[in-house]
C-alpha cells in the first residue's frame, strides 16, 4: 500500500504554504472527507490564508454548515471563498 499524506498534515510544511498549493484529493467515505476539509480549513486559517474550496453543491452545503459550527468569527469564515466545481469545469 502506498503512503498517504492527509490534507491537515500538508498545511505543516511551511514552504508548500508559503508558494501556494493545490490538492486533488480523493476519498471513498464522505464524512471522513468533510472531517478532513474541515481541518484543513481551520488550519489555513490560523496561518491567515485565504482558502478556496472547489466542491459541488452538496459537499458546499455539508461543509458551510460544519465550518460554521467550528467556532470561527465572521472574519475568519470570510476567508473561505467555497466555488461550486460547474463553475470551473464547465465551456462558455
């Protein structure tokens, strides 16, 4: 089995932060896959990052409502920019 490295432990190396990364990442069980985002997002925002989550509708949904129960201020959730992935993938 190959080695994985979950999203929260990317946002420990500080020279991947500090260029910028991009994470494609694949999951089999979605709740795991909210958990993980969550985390994710929560750790871009106490390093002050500006977090772009590129989802469809529903995970949108599933995430906004468990980023708002996280405790985060209005400040910090307005950090979050949350882009439904039809936006990005679809052909003018």
């Amino acid at each position: 089995m190959r080695d994985t490295c979950p999203i929260p432990k990317l946002t420990n190396y500080s020279a991947s932060v500090t260029r910028g990364i991009h994470t494609l990442y694949v999951f089999c069980e979605m709740e795991k896959y909210i958990d993980n985002v969550n985390q994710f997002i929560y750790k871009g925002i106490q390093q002050n990052a500006v977090i772009l989550v590129i989802e469809t509708k529903e995970v949108i949904a599933n995430l906004k409502k468990r980023v708002a129960s996280s405790g985060l201020t209005e400040k910090q959730l307005s950090q979050i920019n949350f882009k439904e992935n039809l936006t990005f993938t679809s052909v003018a």
